[in-house]
C-alpha cells in the first residue's frame, strides 16, 4: 500500500492569512489595546532572533510529531534498560518498580493540570501572533507547575510504603516499592517544572529541543542506573532503590538547561517581558482548562491502582508479567504520544488562527498516523514476545504470562491510538472536560469492574481479567470519536 505523503503534511494546500490586531485579557478583566503584535514579531526577526514558531500552515503533522516520537522512544529504552537490569534482582523487585513507577504517574498526573492547560492557550496565543500572552501563559504555568509539584512532593514522602501496601503485595515487595517511590518523588519538583517548560516548547512548535534534553538525562540515567543498582565505578549496590536514585538525578537535569536555553534566548519560545508576578486572569484560564486532564490523570492511575489490586488477588508473578508487558509495548505507544502531540499543537493553533477546518483535517491526519505506525508496531511485538519478555525475566512462568499480556495490549493498539490522538486534539481545543468523561467511563465501566466480577465472582484466569482492556479501549475510543466529530470544539473559547 502506497502512503499519500501529503497524509502526514498538514501543510498541503494551505495558504497563509492576514494575522488580526490582538487584544490580550489582563488579569482586571481590561483589554490591552497594544500594537498590532505581527509587527511585534517582525521588530523581533529582524533583530536576529526567530519567530515564537512556524505558523500552522509551515508545521506538517510528521514534523511535529517525530522528535516526541523519538524523544518518548529514548525514554522507552532508558526504562527497558532499567527494568531489565531490576529483572536480575527477581520477581519481587520487578513488581516493586512496576507498582512504585504506577503510584508516582499517578502523583505526577495531578501536575498535568499545568502542561495541559499551557499547550490550549500558548497555542492559540502562537497562532494568533500574540506573544504576549503567550510568555505570561509559559510564566503563569511554572508557578502552577511548582505549587502543585512541592504540595505533592510535602503529602508523599512519608507515606511511600504505605502506598505501595494499597496494591494488595507481599512485604518485600512494598519494602522494595516504598525505598523505590521514596527516592522519585524527592524529583517531583524539577520534573514537574521541566514537562511544564517542554509543553510550552511544544505548543510554540518546537518539538527538537525537549528531545535532545530529555536524550541527554536519559544516557545519565542509564549510567547511573548501572553503577547504582550494581554497585559499579566505586558507587555502593543499592539495588531497587539504586534505580530510583538515578531517575531523580537524571529527571532533575532537565529544568535548568531548558531553563537557561529559555532565559537566555536560544529557543524559538524567548521571554518577552512578561511579569513573573502571579496573574490570576491567565493562571485562572491555564486551571479552567487543565483540572479536567488533572483529575482525568488522576482517576486513571487510581482505576489502575484498583486493577493491579485485582492482579495482586494472583500472585507476584501476574504483577510482574503485566509490568514487563506494558513496558515492552511501550515503544509501540510512542507514535500515538507523538501523533498526539502533534493534533493538540496544531488544532491549537489553527484555531488561534480562525482556521477550524484545518484544525480538523490536522486531527484526522494525525489519526491515521498513529494507527498505521501503533499496528506495524504492535505486530512486531507480538511476534517477538517470548524472546522479548526473556530480556526482563529468566521465570519461565512469568515469561508465559508477559506473552499472554502482550497478546492482549497488542490486539488494541488501533483502539489505542484514536484514544491517544482524538483525546489529544480535543485538549488542544481547550475540551479536557469529556476526555475525563471517556477515561472514567472506560476504565471505571469496561475494565475494573468487569476485572473485580471476573477474578472474585467467577474466579477466571488473569488472562481473562487481563482481557476487559479490550473492552475499555474500545468504549473510549467510540466516545472521542464521537464527541470530536460533532465539533462542539471548534467554538470553544480559551
């Protein structure tokens, strides 16, 4: 089958059109009756310096999404890496890192309000041609980001092991989890302010600079993984918590580069005077648009915590086996994270624009994208399952089991891919609300309680338990489907 390289141009048959003057709310509610702010952009070029970004019509949904591709891809391995050198601890250890990574994206979640809210409004203000309010959204958003990262790092730390207990597993197991948690969540902070500075840079079209930063903490984190968990280079053998130790120094890294390339200039997203100052007219539109994906993160992770609970009903192996499924199907996520990206930058910014049409088609091309690359993808692993699960376990039986799983996880990799992609170009526009409705509903509806009635009413097998993924992706990805085709979004103000 030939591929219409057009497919992934979002830029095919576009023109460009006259900006219009723009008025930006200040935090009294008052317009700021500024310069028509295309000039502003020109006084900028012509000093030497680049444009926020390209406009939407020069960004193909391809160039967009590629370098999150890559990006993810390079954190994917460093994980793969990690996981496998926990594997040669045991069973225990995998499931301590598995469950102890799941409690911290569930933390990290509620820090999505932040990015989430930057990428709809730093767009539309990109695409509008209104820098202004595109540095004060950047600047509004790092002091969200940083509130809510310190509140969650303060309510953690001392509550480490008792929340690796909630998942139902044996004391070593949350012994091993809880030293693993404690020493990510010490990495909150900068973490959460560095995905809040790579949101901005995505939203302003600049997809490159976050992937080299993140390549970079990532081949730290490789390194100090080998000497942590080992004890190589004169450094202590610290094991599973060796692994959590270099995670946090690797992750932390990444905030002061992106913020000395931004305050000094050398990205394409500058500061233009914005003031620092907490504004709540522009921090008060970044919540309204960002406590939907907040909480949506957050009843994801708790749904999931509910369904390893379910799986800890079977045994350590089971847990384990789920883990190392997910995280070697985790490279055939990355194009519908990439694709994802790319639909929320683009939707966003051709609605800045006044340009719903092209919004949608960058969208649907976005799509497309995602689901032919996650099924190529997600084939190859299947095929590959049993070698591929050998990296992670030398268990024969947890070996069986990964296989099962990613049997499972792989048959919906297309289900998956309109989830990631439409639910993107939804929170683009600014609809984070019914994104929380689908996840709830999925994952509350088609997959826990069909779990909890299969592993205690009926006793099934954990490949039956495992299978209601089906059932959940599925009602999800008919819900976005649905709601982005009636394009209720298209009108939606920021």
């Amino acid at each position: 089958m030939r591929v219409n390289a057009s497919f992934f141009d979002a830029s095919a048959g576009l023109c460009d059109k006259p900006r219009a003057v723009s008025r930006t709310p200040l935090s009294s509610g008052e317009l700021d009756d500024a310069p028509e702010l295309a000039s502003d952009l020109v006084d900028v070029y012509e000093e030497g310096a680049s444009p926020p970004s390209s406009s939407p019509a020069a960004l193909g949904v391809w160039e967009l999404a590629w370098p999150t591709i890559l990006a993810f891809f390079t954190q994917s391995l460093v994980r793969w890496v990690s996981f496998a050198m926990v594997g040669q601890l045991g069973a225990d250890a995998l499931a301590a890192v598995g469950i102890g990574n799941q409690f911290f994206w569930l933390v990290q979640s509620l820090a999505t309000l932040a990015p989430t809210g930057i990428v709809a409004l730093l767009s539309r203000a990109v695409g509008a041609g209104d820098v202004k309010l595109a540095d004060a959204a950047l600047r509004q958003g790092i002091w969200l980001g940083l509130g809510v990262g310190a509140i969650t790092t303060v309510a953690l730390l001392p509550l480490t092991h008792f929340a690796i207990s909630l998942y139902g597993v044996g004391d070593n197991v949350v012994q091993l989890g809880g030293d693993y948690l404690f020493w990510t969540v010490l990495g909150n902070v900068p973490l959460t302010l560095a995905i809040v500075l790579g949101a901005g840079l995505r939203a302003a079209g600049d997809t490159r600079t976050p992937l080299w930063i993140g390549a970079f903490a990532n081949v730290v984190n490789v390194g100090l993984c080998w000497a942590l968990i080992y004890g190589r280079f004169g450094f202590p053998a610290l094991g599973v918590a060796g692994a959590g130790i270099a995670s946090t120094i690797a992750g932390s890294l990444q905030f002061p580069l992106l913020w000395w390339l931004w305050q000094s200039g050398r990205l394409a997203l500058k500061p233009s005077g914005a003031s620092w100052r907490p504004d709540r007219g522009v921090m008060g539109r970044i919540f309204r648009i960002g406590y939907p994906a907040a909480f949506e993160g957050a009843i994801f992770q708790s749904g999931l915590l509910g369904f390893m609970r379910v799986l800890g009903g079977y045994e350590t192996a089971a847990i384990a086996a789920y883990n190392v499924g997910a995280q070697i199907l985790s490279l055939s996520f990355l194009p519908g994270i990439g694709f994802a990206t790319a639909a929320a930058t683009l939707v966003g910014q051709h609605l800045g624009e006044g340009e719903p049409e092209l919004a949608e088609r960058s969208a649907w091309r976005s799509m497309w994208g995602a689901i032919l690359s996650m099924c190529l993808l997600g084939a190859a692993t299947i095929a590959a399952a049993e070698p591929l699960a050998g990296m992670f376990s030398s268990d024969p039986h947890v070996i069986d089991l990964t296989v099962d799983f990613i049997w499972t996880l792989g048959l919906v990799q297309p289900l998956m891919a309109i989830e990631y992609t439409v639910a993107g170009a939804l929170r683009g526009a600014g609809d984070t609300r019914f994104p929380l409705f689908a996840i709830f509903a999925g994952l509350f509806l088609c997959r826990l309680l069909p779990a909890v009635i299969a592993a205690y009413v009926f006793h099934a097998r954990v490949q039956v338990v495992w299978s209601m993924l089906v059932l959940d992706y599925a009602l999800k990805a008919a819900l976005l489907v649905w709601r982005f085709s009636r394009g209720r979004w298209k009108t939606l103000e920021v």
